[in-house]
C-alpha cells in the first residue's frame, strides 16, 4: 500500500530528528500510524504491509543494515574463554554461559524461575536472568531525552523529582519511541549496569551468581587460568601486578566478545528474512503480525517496536523503556515468603540510587522479544512459564483480573499484590490494553493469541530461507 507523502506526522505525533520538539512525553495515538508511514517515505507499516503482500510476501523489501561479521579480534577470542569458563567463579562450575546459554538465545537454559549460584550453588536470588541478545544498541541508563553529548554527569535524583508530577500518556503501536522525560536504557532489569563491561562484573560479585568475594579474588582467578599468557600478550607484561586493572581488562574483553560474535545479534530470523523479501509468512504468522501492531488488538509494538529504522537498523523488539506491569507475585521465589519484601525495579533492592523516587517503584525494563520463545519463564519474577500466559495475562489483567490474581481472606481480588499498597498506582493502566475497565470484552479472543504466538515464533534466529547458508552459531574455543 501507497501513502502519500506528508511535509510532517499528524498533530499529536512526535516529529523528525531535526524538527524542534516539546518537553514532556507527547502522545502516540493511532492517527499518527499512516502520517508516520507516508513520512518514513511512502511505505505503510509492517502490520499494513502484510495485508497487502500477496501469499505473504513483503510488497516493500528492505536492505537491513546488520553488524559486520568478520573475524574476532584478539581481546573478542580472550573475552570468549572467559565467558565459558566456570573456573572464574567461586564453586567453579558456574561462568556467564551457565545462565547465558547460547543454545537458548544467551538465555538461561532450563525450566527454574531463578538459577542458582553461591560457593556452592544452593543460593538464590529472585530475578530470572535476561537475555544477553541484541546489546549491542543498548545506551545507558537516563531518564529523558538522550544526554550522551553532555559532558557534565546527570544527577538523576534531580531530574526524576522535576518530573514527579509530569503525567503519563498512552503508547500506542505503530508510533515512534517518545523524546520523553521516562526511564530508557541500561543493562539488567533495573538498568543498573551503563556498559556491557559492567554487566560482566556484577554477577561475578554476586554473592547470589558466581559469589567472588573481591576484585582481587577474581584477578587471584584469571593468574591460575590456562591462557594467562593471553593477558600478557595483550595487556602487558606487568599486568598481573595490577589487579583491578587486570579485571577491568578481563570485563572489556567479554564485552568485546559480546559486540562481535554475531551470535549475540544474528538477525536470522523468518521475519529479517521477511522484511528483506526472503521469506514468506504464513497466514497465521501475518494475523498475528497485524494483531502485533494493532493499538486496537495486542499494542505489543507500543513497546516491543517492530518496524525497522530509518536508516535500516533492524528492530530490537523493545523501546528499551521502564514500565510496572503490575504482574503477579510468584510465590515460587524463596525471597516472597516474607509478605514485606517486594522488589521494586528501578527503587530496589538491587539499585540504590532511585530509591527515594517512588513514582518509578516497580518499573522494569522492557526486553527484547527476539528469541523470546527460547526462555522458560517471563517477567522479571519469572511468574509466567509460557507465551500463553502471558498473553492471557495482557488480554486480562484490567477485564478479568479474578483471573489473574489471588483472592484475600474476604474473597476480594487483591491487584497488583507483588507491590506494596502505596505504590500500586505506579502499573500502567493507560497503555492498550491496559486501558480497558473491568467487565470490558478481552480485546483478543483465543485465536488471536495464538496468532500473535506464532508470529512470535518467527522472532527466533536460526531460520534458513531456501539455498541460504547456515545460521551463525556461536564459537565457543579456538
């Protein structure tokens, strides 16, 4: 389908890099869908596009621009033996492989809510590990537009409490990613970590993951490996004598091997190919796509954004932004038996710094739904064990919530029950489909869902089209 060009998006919509724009977040409503599109350069959206490809067939293929695949360099081959070397941690049978499997899309490779670590792996914590996919875009944490070209460090205890009482407005599928005052980017469910090399450093001082006591613990560690010439050769004779630089350079080298290997952003799925004009959807898959980008239907591409950019960077399948969900508690969590404990995402426990800014309690990170359906819980409490309950979590929660959460000892439905009392006014309920009333009709039936669970399924890398060559696969040794 054929738009024509506007000069501008529809009032309402957030306008082009270059153009001046507003404070606050501005509003992303439906009637920017085809204004958006006609912008991009005359192009409908994916959801619209599949309506109209023949035996689906993308009418309007793309060039994708994908990240370089070439050799890895010297410091990328270093940080691949350190990431599966279980000889790094303090039971010696756990390294970053062991919940980052890339078998499962660097996700963790079995059934258990939560993985197990300590010196003798019996400790746990209470958050399911995120993939460690599709980084390689990933900025650090802000709350607002993008700072990186400010010098001067932000204090964000400063800006969040400006924003206090700046109201929320809907996301709504099919519009570009807010310039908005809101919590973006970062690494972990809370955002904690700015940089892939931080990200690496923080489970290996977990007393819950691989449980090094110290800095200098780890360095003790990386001196007895098997390749410590590696880090002589690299780094200098005399790098032994400097532990904390010795880690530092371990951590930038793992960091390296993420950003290289292009097993970590293969963008080898059916809907890559798809978008490419190398594959065809079936009609399930192109049901479920246009129920994807639906502000009406799913509104999953409000924030798992679906189109490619611009300058054809492939879409990540998440606007890297903080949202409370308010899914339920999962008794199954050692850490809920205490009825006071709640984690609050970006106030803690883990994260310190935003504590005293309670308008963000319970707000966590929105992942990438590449290779979603290769993980075995969902959520940051890993409460869901598969799409469809998420799904019917989504299509539920604000309709039917008796089918969602428990009852009290009254019979009431208790909402929202994995946040205290004072902060359940943080969860969304502005966003489709959470902008329905209890009693509302459930904006997807039974096959909608599973629909949108197929095209899902064409997020996972690994498809080979006709005479393609073979999916990348990780390289795990020299």
């Amino acid at each position: 389908m054929r738009l024509r060009p506007a000069p501008f998006p529809a009032p309402g919509c957030r306008p082009p890099r270059g153009v001046a724009r507003t404070r606050g977040r501005l509003p992303k409503t439906a009637l920017c869908l085809a204004s958006i599109a006609a912008w991009l350069g005359g192009h409908a959206v994916p959801g619209q596009a599949a309506a109209a490809g023949p035996a689906g067939v993308n009418p309007h293929p793309i060039h994708l621009l994908l990240p370089p695949v070439q050799p890895l360099s010297a410091v990328a081959r270093l940080g691949r033996r350190l990431f599966f070397d279980p000889s790094l941690s303090a039971s010696g049978r756990q390294s970053c492989a062991s919940c980052h499997s890339p078998g499962y899309g660097y996700n963790p490779p079995d059934k258990r809510a939560v993985q197990p670590g300590g010196p003798d792996l019996k400790s746990v914590g209470y958050r399911p590990p995120p993939s460690l996919a599709y980084l390689y875009r990933q900025q650090p944490f802000s709350i607002g537009p993008d700072t990186s070209s400010v010098d001067i460090p932000v204090n964000l205890n400063a800006v969040a409490a400006s924003l206090r009482n700046v109201p929320r407005v809907p996301k709504s599928a099919g519009m570009p990613p807010p310039a908005a005052m809101v919590p973006q980017g970062g690494l972990f469910w809370d955002g904690r970590a700015d940089s892939l090399q931080r990200q690496a450093l923080l489970p290996a001082l977990s007393p819950v993951e691989m449980a090094n006591a110290s800095v200098s613990a780890i360095a003790r560690k990386l001196a007895r490996t098997r390749y410590r010439d590696r880090f002589a050769q690299l780094f200098g004779p005399t790098i032994f004598q400097a532990p904390r630089q010795l880690v530092a350079e371990a951590m930038f080298a793992i960091a390296r091997y993420q950003v290289e290997d292009p097993s970590f952003h293969a963008f080898t799925s059916k809907y890559d190919a798809w978008l490419q004009g190398h594959a065809r959807l079936t009609p399930a898959e192109l049901r479920g796509m246009h129920l994807f980008n639906d502000p009406a239907k799913g509104n999953c591409a409000a924030c798992h954004l679906s189109r490619p950019g611009r300058d054809g960077l492939p879409p990540l399948f998440t606007d890297s932004q903080y949202e409370a969900l308010g899914v339920p508690r999962n008794p199954r969590l050692a850490p809920n038996r205490d009825p006071h404990f709640f984690d609050l995402g970006l106030c803690g426990p883990y994260r310190k710094d935003l504590a005293r800014q309670t308008q963000y309690c319970g707000m966590f990170l929105t992942p990438t739904l590449r290779n979603v359906d290769r993980r075995a819980v969902f959520f940051h409490n890993g409460v869901y064990r598969s799409l469809k309950q998420v799904l019917d979590f989504y299509n539920l929660r604000s309709v039917q919530p008796e089918r969602i959460y428990p009852r009290d000892s009254d019979g009431v439905t208790v909402l929202y029950n994995d946040l205290p009392k004072d902060l359940r006014g943080n969860v969304d309920s502005t966003d489709a489909p959470f902008n329905r009333h209890r009693g509302d009709l459930p904006p997807l039936s039974a096959l909608d869902i599973q629909d949108i669970i197929a095209f899902i399924h064409t997020l996972d890398d690994g498809y080979a089209p006709p005479r393609a060559s073979a999916p990348v696969r990780p390289r795990t040794r020299d």
